[in-house]
C-alpha cells in the first residue's frame, strides 16, 4: 500500500495532509513526533496514523520511520531563532528519503519563493528574506535530489493564520483588541489558503505523480482583502475589528526595529504571483473562507471566546 511519510502531522499543513491521506483508501500515513504520547500524538495513531518517536534532527529516528514509504512530504517549521535549521533538515529527509527508496517528493514551500527578487520591497537582508532564501535552497534540493517524481507547492496566506496559534503572530492585538496593524493598502488582495487544501493536493499529486511531476505551483484558495478577513471576524466574533493602516512615516520609522514588517511589505504585491486560473485548473475543489469559519468553529470558539 503507498505509504507517505509526513513532515509535521501534529501542525497544521502535516495535519491537513494526514486527513486527506485518510480518506483516501489505498493510502497509509507515517511520521514522527517528538513527544508521541502527546495528545496530538496520540489522536492521529487512534486515526491510523503510524506515529515514531523521532525528531527531523536525528537521522536515526528518521531511517526507521521513513523505512517503507514510497512518498514524502516535506514542511518544515520555521525557527526564526535558527534558521540554519530548515535547509539541514530538508536535506537529512531527502538523503534518508533517497535510500529508503521513496519514488515522490513534494515539498511545501511558499509563495514566489522562486522569484523573490520581482518583489517591489524586496530587501535581501532582511530576516524574512533569509528564512525565504532557505526556502528557495530546499526547493533546489528537492530539484535535483533525484528521485522519480517531485513537486514543489508554494501556499499562499493561511487562513488558519487568523487561529491561535499563528493569530498570536499574525495578529498579535486581534484576539485582545480586536484590531489588526498593517503596513499595506486597503486594496491589496491576499492569496489566502485553506489549509485543508494543501492536504487535497498533496493527496492528488501522490496519487498520480506522473500528472505532478516537476511541476512547481502557488496555491490560493481565494483572494482577499485584509478587510473582508476581518469583516468576517467580526460576524462570527461579534466583536468590531478595527483595522489600523500604517502611514508611511509610521512605515519608515518601525521597518528598521520591527523585522516583521519587512515580511508583511512583501504582500503588498504578492497577488502578482498567483494565477487562479492555473490554480483551478488542477481541478481540485478549493475551500473559501466563508466556509472555513463555521467548519473550524471549535478552534475559533478556542482563539476567541476563551
Ligand atoms: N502561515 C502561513 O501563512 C504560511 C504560508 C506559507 C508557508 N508557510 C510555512 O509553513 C511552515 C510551517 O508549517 P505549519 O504551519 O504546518 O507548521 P506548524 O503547524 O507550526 O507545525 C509544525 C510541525 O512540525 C513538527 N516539528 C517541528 N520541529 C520538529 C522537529 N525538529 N522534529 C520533528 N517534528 C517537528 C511539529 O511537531 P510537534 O510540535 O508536535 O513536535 C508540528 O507537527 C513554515 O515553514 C512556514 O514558513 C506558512
């Protein structure tokens, strides 16, 4: 039976994946975890998920549970603290991967990740530069790793974002205060993505690899405005969510202290990178936010009503 080995089946691209994964009969799903008697550790293995302790820093760890598999995902946490930790990552699960005889690997990547430069506030020394500058390494690992089949995806904006506990970064005033900073205009459209998405193109491009291979794609569920996420917010909150757009001044005072506003800058243009068109014409249903909401109600009960 085709077996895939999950990066991060406890978080959220890992976990969209695995459920996907489930459903799909014929398919089998393996990872590891750092702590398998978590809870989340131990929900997936109730699910059917084969779970090994192990850790995306231990080789050894990664042999035994990669042992069998014909497919690998990899997603790998972004560690702002260390960022020379993805790219070792990557390459210990392609190496491992490799020899344990995987046909297919799909890495998630991010949005322009191959185009950086296009970017009107591009700014190479910045620090979400460098974390997307290990994201273009990896992509080039996978490239020329040489396994039979790869695919690169690069997701847009998470909706999941707006959930604890990426809202706490995202938007660190949104839950206490209701309100949201932002460096960009009103009119920019984000491409945001319903994570479970990312799970039903995983599943369809490890289920027909010949169709994925060597393709190198954005994903966007729907593009959004910044005020029609928090409209949305505030119908389901109750609460009003007020937007603060930043002035330029504010911009060019905070942009050498505050190291996420250089990130944030790169989504003034980041609709540019992404063709919905091409996007459906996989022909793989995609989620909307609207419908996102209600069908996670019971983390947005947890981020907001606590
Ligand atoms: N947020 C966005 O809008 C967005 C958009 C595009 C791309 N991305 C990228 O998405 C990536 C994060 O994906 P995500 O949100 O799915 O992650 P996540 O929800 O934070 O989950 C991280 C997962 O990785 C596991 N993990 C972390 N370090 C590990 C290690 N050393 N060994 C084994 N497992 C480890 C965690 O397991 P445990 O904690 O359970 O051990 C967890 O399952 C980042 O690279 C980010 O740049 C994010």
């Amino acid at each position: 039976m085709p077996t895939i080995f999950v990066c991060g089946a406890t978080g959220t691209q890992g976990g969209a994946l695995v459920s996907n994964i489930l459903k799909s009969p014929g398919l089998k799903a393996h990872a590891v975890a750092r702590d398998p008697s978590s809870e989340a550790s131990e929900a997936l293995k109730a699910r059917g998920v084969t779970i090994f302790k192990g850790d995306f820093n231990d080789e050894d760890s990664l042999r035994v549970a990669i042992q069998g598999c014909t497919g690998l995902f990899i997603n790998l946490a972004l560690d702002l603290t260390d960022l020379t930790q993805e790219v070792a990552q990557a390459k210990r699960l392609l190496s491992v991967g490799k020899k344990a005889g995987v046909e297919h690997v799909i890495y998630s990547s991010g949005i322009s990740v191959d185009q950086l430069e296009r970017h009107r506030h591009w700014d190479p020394s910045s620090l979400i530069a460098r974390a997307l500058l290990n994201k273009r390494e990896i992509e080039h690992e996978v490239r020329t790793a040489g396994f039979k089949y790869y695919t690169i995806i690069r997701p847009g904006n998470f909706m999941t974002n707006v959930l604890t506990p990426l809202v706490n970064m995202q938007y660190p005033e949104l839950v206490e205060k209701a309100e949201v900073t932002t460096p960009l205009a009103p009119d920019v459209l984000f491409p945001m993505v319903d994570t479970d998405d990312i799970g039903k193109f995983g599943v369809a491009a490890f289920q027909d690899p010949e169709r994925f291979n060597a393709k190198e794609f954005e994903i966007a569920s729907e593009l959004m405005r910044l005020q029609d996420v928090m409209k949305a917010i505030s119908k389901v909150t109750g609460r009003d969510v007020k937007i603060n757009y930043m002035s330029q001044e504010e911009i060019d005072n905070q942009i050498s202290t505050n190291p996420l506003l250089a990130g944030q800058l790169l989504f003034s243009d980041i609709v540019e990178f992404v063709d919905m068109d091409s996007v459906r014409a996989w022909g793989i249903p995609l989620g909307t936010f609207e419908d996102f909401l209600p069908r996670e109600r019971e983390r947005v009960a947890q981020t907001y009503f606590r």
